[in-house]
C-alpha cells in the first residue's frame, strides 16, 4: 500500500527542516509586512522599499537555483543556458504587465509604446490574449516548457551530454539573446519591457503589492522546496541520480534515461519561469541581457557556492553571491568581477561541495573529535 | 540630336578640309554670349585636333585672348595665332573673355575627352577610364571616332563602353539597340543604373529596344549577384580563418586534456593587446619603422597568450583534470578576471589598432567587388599557422606525444611520456594560437576587454562540428561556418543567419555526435 499523499508530501522533509520552512515563511508574510508597513522609515525596525525589492529579487534567483540544482546537482546535467527560461517567464509576463499599463504610457497610445515607435498597428499574433492574466499564467510556464521540450528532445535523444551539452545551451541562449535584440521580433528589442503601471489593476509600486509580490515569491520558494525535496527521494529522483552516476548502466538495468532527463529538465526550465514572472513585476524590467550566456553562468556559480546535490545549498549560494554582488557593485564596482572570477575558481578549486559541504565537514570533524 | 549629327559632319570635314582650326570657331571662343562659347568650344573638342587641344588648354589657363578680331594665345612675351598657331607680334591691348565656372567644367571635360587622341597609351587608357562615368550623348561622335583610331584592346573595350552609353541617347532606335547590346555584356552597378530608366515606356518608346534593355539589366544583375556572393564566401573565407585560429587551440587543450576552456576567448584578447602594445612601442621608439610593428607583434603575442596559459594551467586547470564541468566553470572566472584585468591595466573604452600601410587597400577583381588586402592576408596567414601547426603536430617529438596523450593517456604514462609536462607544453600552445587570432583580429575589429567573449561560442561550434582531436575537422568545419554564416548573413540577416546555423549545429549533431571527423575506434566512458 502507497501512503497517502498529504503522508508522502509530510515526509519529504524531517521535522527541523518542516521548522525551518515555516519561520521563513513566518518571517517573510508577517514579520517583514508589519516591520515595513507599521515603522516610520526612521525606525532602526524599519524594512526599506530597497531591502524589500533585493530579498524579493534575490529570492527569485534562489528559485532559479533551486531549478539549475535539480539539473546539475542531481541530473549531473549542466546547463549554461538556464537565463534564456528565467527570461523566457519574464517576458511572458511583461507581456501582460506592459498591457496593463493601457493608455498611461507616453504616446498614450492602445499599443505598446515600443510598437508606437515602431510604427506598428497591431498586435502581433503572439500578443493575443496577452491581457488575460490566466492565458499570461499559463504562457510563463508552457513557453518555457516548449522550448525546453523540443530542444531537451532532439539533444537528450542524440545523447549529447557533458560539456557538450553545456556548450549547446550556452549557444541557445545566445542566439535568443541576439534574437530579442532585434525591434522586429516584437518584444522591445534592446529596451525590453519596463515603465509598468499595474499588475492586476493595482499599482506597482505600492507597499501593498511590493509585499503581496514579495510573500508569493516566498511562498513560491517554499513550495518548490518541498516539492522538490519529494521529487529526489521519490523512485524517479532514484533513477535520475542513477543516471547521474552511471548512465550506462541504467540503460543496461532497462530504464530509457532519455524519459528522466527530459521531465527533470521541463520541470526546471518551467520553476525558471515562474521565477522570470515574479522577478519582472518587482524589479520592473526585463531586456534581453537576462539572456546573456554570463547571466546564465552565474546561477551556475550560486549552486557551487551553496553546494550542488543539496536543496537548502543552492538558496544559500544565491543568498551569499548576490549580497556580496549588491555590496561590490556600491562600494567597489571594479572590484566584483575580479571577485566573481576568483570565486568560480576557488569555489572550483577548494569548495567542490560549496558552503554546505564545508560545514557538514566541520560539523562531523567536531562529531569525530567529541567521541 | 540632328544638330549633333551635323556637328559631326562639320568636325569629319573641318578635319579632312584644313590642317588649321577653323577661325571663325576659335574666335566664337571669345564671344560675348556663354552659351556661344560652350558650343564652340564642343564644336572644337569634335574636331579632335591637336591645335584644339592647344587653344582649350589656354584658356582653361587664362592665356586666350582677344586682340582686335583675332584670337591670341599668349605665352610669357610671346603671342601666337589662335587658329594656326603661328607667331605673331604681340598685339597692343589683349582683352581676356569671361571664363565662368560653367565654361570651366566644360573645358574640363573637353579636354578630357580630347585625352582620348594622345599619343600616349597610358593618358587615353586614364582617360577612357574617367570618361565611364561621365558621359553625355553629344560625345557620342567623338568616341565613335576615338574608337576607329584606337589600336589598344583594353581601351578600346572601355571606349565601346562610353560609346555605348553616349548613344543610349541616340534618336536612332537601331543604335539604342546596338548600344544596350554592347552595355548588357558588362557588370557595374553604375551601367544598370545607366540603363534603368530605358526598361519604362516613359524612357524608352521603342518597344525592341525596352525589352533588350529589361533584359540587359536582367543580365547585369545576376553577374553583380554572382559578384557579390564571390565577395561574401571571401568574407566568410576570411571569418572562417579566424574562427581556425580560435578553434586549433581549443581544439588542442580539448583534445589533449579534455578540457573546454572558457577563456579561450580572453587569450585572443591577451594576443590583440600585445598587438596593440607593440603598436604602441613602435610608435614611440621606432616610428621610421611603423608599418613593421605587426610582424613584430607576432612572436610576442604568441608568447605573452602561451606565458598566461601557462599560468592559468598551473595555477587552476592543473588541479581539475577529469572534472570537466568544473574546470569550465573555473574557466570562466578566470575569463572573468582576465577582462576585468585588462579593464584595470588599459580602460574599458576599445584601443585603436591601426593597419599597416601595405595592408590597406585592396585587388580589385569586378567593378563591385575589392578584396581587401588586410582579410587576403589574414586568410594567408591562417593557413601558415595551420601549416606550422600541422608539422608541429606531425614532424615532432612534442607533436607525437601530444598526439600520444590525446589517444591514450594512461599507456603513454606508460611508456615514459611526461605527461604532465605536456599537459603544460600543449595548453601553451593553444593559447598561444589563441594570441596569433588575436593579432589576426585587431586588423579586422575592435580591440577591447569584452572582444574575446564575442567569438568563443563560434569557436565551442567548430570544435563541436569538427570533432576532437583532429586538425583537419577543425579546419573543414571552420571554413565551412565561416563561408555558410557569411553566405547566410547576407540573404537572412546577421541574427537569423547565426539562429538558423545553431539550428543546424544541433541537426548535425543528431546525426553525427563524434562530429565530422571522429577518432575511430571503440570508447568506454
């Protein structure tokens, strides 16, 4: 007999970690609200607007590494190309949000004012239903989906693995980025979207709908957490570590590895859309930079630095990169890619299984020295 | 055109009449009216007489005069007859004509066009040549003349052309025809612009000669189509050499180490800096010597590329062999600090790298199609590179073991190669090819800290066409996605041409994931 699912989902994580779970979710839904909202801005309590958009936006990212972690830590597949579906997500909802914005933009025009400017006058076909917040919903995890199907197909079925693989999506990525570029493809070109008004018909930058965006991201994060702590102990998380070990053998046990790559695969590219959806309404931008193959390289760098095969490491990798990035890029701005760089080799080179690794081994070295 | 026609009739006869300028002509050049003077100064250039070639260099040199009737020349203290050209006294008080700006042009073109009657070979060849794009219907009899006395082949080719051209205008239909005919067998854009207006009705009423005309320029078109795609495939020819430089390096350490280095692109950088560095050097110590500074460049930017690479080997990569997608990640950062770096050491705005002298310029081959001098030697110096490469890889005892250790690593440990060492001495190597495509592209592109990033998926796409651990599939798929970008850049578009040759990479693997040309034999992961 199959537990019921409530007991399976129960069981994904022990009890500290269900603890941990919630005070995060406590910290981010009520705590921070009320630290923001009932504290004059002069209050040593107070939560700035700026701190508030950082964790929100560094949340996001955290999302996007949990995603790049099941691929990498746990697939053994490493994508270089994972900001082409976090942007994929991010334009499909600025889609929606541009269209919110109605008659408030500068040409006060039904369009957009990039197809204003363009001359255009009509929606492309694929702008259609692009004011529907459901079909946008669905667009931010089905295009993502798409693409990561069709091209995860024809790569995992020809077997093209290893750095291979890394260099072909890098490639991907690439090319859409080069793609977005161009004012004729019909998302903006080199501005991308930005300037949004509402979301939902309520304003953007509101306190409200800052604090409304930033919980769902949490909650967002915490979800997938769980699902994803579920995911890699079921059977299929199994076979796909399996298949990361030793993938011949898998095949010759009789599993088709093609089948779990490529679920494993959707499913992040999918988990990056919803991220790239959550991330545009709080940072109030998307362009095609997102897709720049370094933008992509660098979630890479937050799951070492967290420590890859771990679900918590990721979070905590993106949480560490990005704060020391927000810090650098003030205090000493040509100083962070000097940082990043030897970050990636150190990291590489001394912390193979990133932060979390280090302190599993210094806590079994205090366990060993206790006996 | 009659009175054109009778002009001619007037130079034939003026020519077989008298030996001298008719005088009346010639002092029609010192008449009150412009209009009386452009056309005697036509009438003139029709004559195609030397003494013509005298009287119109005069006075586009304000030495004609007008004394009394008669029309002098005077030269110093000296005073000649207009028409015959004899000495005489000189007159009391010589009047100098009006030459305005439009008698000015006219003369000009006069005695251009008289050119075409020298003696010398090589003023009627530069003339004919200036005529091409300036000629006008009433030229017509004059080139009809110059063609009958023209002996050389090559001018007398071009002369057909101008005469061509010239009776496009005639009110003969038959010689519109003849005309088109003759001008249907060239390829310059400035021709089928010539012949454009004559494929309307509103251009052309003559209904033969409109449909040769539409079929002319049918005709021109698709040489100059031909041209142009003969110019792309040399661009592409001439990327794809780039890319080479790029690729035998990655195509190396990959081969060699298994490893894919990221800042492969920074060690082209490294190479154009050098080259910008010794620019530098020339011009403050050895400016006599500037246009020298690139062959100097060569060795230093292959040793300063190979001296980072070996840093780089064993300071990081040493410490990761066998955990591939580690080390690209490594890699990376060492990309990373190796831009910044060079952000810090030079600024981030691009330097300027010039061309040396004997590079600028190019061979013309068809009227719209110049091959640069600068890509023909790029494409030239690939090939040696790949040549030195190729006797490095296969005529030494370093090739050999390189060549062992890419084959076998373990057996050739075996057998006492130091693998070790070269491990060392072949990442070296490909960065120091690196630092050569460095040299190669600072001449054909800008030289700054963010150039190297541009090139590296192109360069990841050769090695993974070409397939690891031969030359020679580096070599084919390098040309081959040089040539087949630029080829498709030019009837897509840049952006889609890169999408579609993705797409295709990706085709490719599918069928073949060794790439073209894959070790044979049976592997293990």
């Amino acid at each position: 007999m199959r537990k019921p699912l409530t007991l399976r989902i129960l069981s994904a994580l022990d009890k500290k970690s269900w603890l941990a779970l919630g005070i995060f979710l406590a910290l981010a839904l009520v705590v921070v609200p009320v630290l923001h909202l009932h504290f004059p801005e002069d209050s040593a309590l107070h939560v700035s607007t700026y701190a508030i958009t950082l964790i929100g936006k560094i949340m996001c990212y955290a999302l996007v590494a949990v995603a790049m972690d099941l691929i990498w830590g746990y697939g053994g597949i490493l994508s270089l190309g994972h900001g082409l579906f976090f942007a994929l997500g991010g334009y499909a909802f600025g889609m929606y949000l541009m269209r919110q914005i109605g008659r408030d933009g500068s040409y006060g025009a039904d369009l957009p004012d990039f197809m204003v400017f363009l001359d255009w006058k009509e929606l492309p076909w694929f702008w259609l239903g692009s004011d529907k917040f459901g079909w946008v919903a669905f667009l931010v995890m089905a295009v993502p989906a798409l693409v990561a199907f069709v091209f995860g197909y024809f790569a995992f079925r020809s077997r093209i693995k290893g750095v291979y693989f890394s260099i072909i999506t890098q490639a991907l990525t690439y090319a859409a980025m080069l793609l977005f570029f161009r004012n004729e493809t019909g998302f903006g070109g080199n501005n991308g979207f930005t300037d949004f008004k509402r979301v939902l018909g309520y304003s953007i930058t509101s306190s409200e709908t800052r604090l409304v965006l930033f919980g769902l991201t949490a909650v967002m994060l915490a979800v997938t957490l769980v699902f994803s702590a579920w995911l890699v102990k079921s059977k299929f998380g199994r076979v796909l570590t399996a298949i990361r070990d030793a993938e011949s053998r898998v095949m010759f046990i009789g599993y088709n590895p093609l089948w779990y790559k490529l679920t494993i695969w959707v499913i992040s590219a999918v988990l990056c859309g919803i991220a790239g959806a959550l991330y545009v309404p709080q940072v109030g931008i998307i362009n095609p930079s997102e897709m720049s193959p370094g933008n992509s390289i660098e979630i890479a760098i937050w799951v070492a630095v967290g420590g890859r095969g771990t679900l918590i490491g990721p979070v905590i990798g993106a949480f560490v990169v990005n704060l020391a990035k927000s810090w650098f890029t003030v205090s000493f701005p040509e100083y962070w890619l000097f940082f990043l760089g030897l970050l990636f080799i150190v990291v590489t080179l001394m912390l193979p299984q990133g932060l979390v690794g280090l302190w599993k081994k210094i806590m079994t070295k205090k366990g060993a020295e206790a006996c | 055109m009659k009175k054109t026609l009778i002009a001619l009739l007037l130079g034939l006869g003026s020519l077989s009449a008298q030996a001298a300028l008719d005088p009346m002509q010639v002092r029609q050049l010192a008449a009150e009216d412009s209009t009386d003077k452009v056309a005697a100064i036509r009438q003139l250039t029709q004559t195609a007489d030397p003494d013509a070639v005298r009287v119109l260099k005069a006075m586009s040199e304000d030495s004609l005069f007008l004394a009394g009737d008669k029309v002098v020349i005077i030269d110093g203290d000296k005073a000649f007859d207009g028409a015959t050209g004899e000495a005489i006294k000189m007159p009391a008080n010589p009047e100098s004509p009006t030459v305005n700006n439009r008698i000015r042009g006219e003369l000009a073109s006069a005695l251009a066009a008289l050119k075409l009657f020298d003696a010398d070979a090589g003023v009627r060849l530069a003339s004919a040549q200036k005529l091409q794009s300036q000629v006008t219907p009433e030229m017509a009899p004059l080139l009809a003349r110059a063609l009958e006395k023209e002996t050389d082949a090559q001018i007398k080719a071009l002369l057909v052309l101008a005469h061509a051209q010239a009776n496009l205008g005639n009110a003969d239909p038959a010689a519109r025809l003849a005309a088109v005919k003759a001008l249907a067998e060239t390829s310059s854009p400035t021709i089928k612009s010539v012949l454009l207006p004559l494929t309307e009705k509103a251009g052309e009423p003559d209904d033969k000669v409109r449909y040769e005309a539409i079929a002319a320029v049918k005709a021109i078109d698709s040489r100059l189509a031909i041209a142009e795609n003969v110019g792309r495939a040399f661009s592409g020819l001439s990327l794809g050499s780039i890319l080479l430089l790029g690729a035998l390096g990655l195509a190396i350490t990959y081969g060699v180490m298994g490893i894919i280095n990221m800042a492969h692109g920074e060690l082209l950088m490294v190479g154009a800096y050098a080259t910008y560095g010794m620019q530098t050097l020339f011009r403050a110590y050895f400016p006599n010597a500037i246009d020298w500074y690139l062959p100097a460049a060569i060795p230093v930017a292959f040793f300063a590329a190979a001296l980072v690479g070996v840093i780089m080997e064993r300071t990081v990569i040493r410490w990761l062999y066998g955990r591939t997608l580690e080390t690209l990640l490594a890699t990376w950062g060492l990309s990373l600090v190796l831009i910044q770096s060079a952000r810090v050491l030079f600024g981030a705005q691009n330097v300027e790298v010039s061309n040396p002298s004997w590079m600028s310029g190019g061979i013309e081959v068809m009227p719209n199609l110049i091959l640069p001098w600068n890509r023909i030697i790029i494409v030239g110096f690939a090939m040696f590179v790949l040549f030195l490469v190729w006797v490095l890889m296969n005529k030494t005892r370093l090739g050999m073991f390189v060549r062992a250790v890419t084959q076998n690593r373990a057996m050739a440990g075996c057998v006492g190669v130091p693998t070790a060492r070269i491990d060392t001495m072949a990442f070296a190597l490909g960065a120091g090819i690196a630092g050569l495509g460095g040299v190669a592209l600072s001449q054909i592109s800008n030289v700054g800290p963010d150039m190297g990033q541009g090139y590296i998926v192109d360069s990841f796409m050769v090695v993974v066409v070409g397939g690891v651990g031969q030359l020679a599939g580096a070599v084919w798929a390098a040309l081959g996605l040089g040539i087949f970008s630029k080829l498709l850049e030019g009837w897509a578009g840049a952006v889609i041409a890169k999408i579609s040759i993705l797409v295709c990479i990706i085709i490719f693997i599918q069928k073949r994931p060794q790439g073209i040309f894959a070790l044979k034999g049976r592997f293990v992961e």
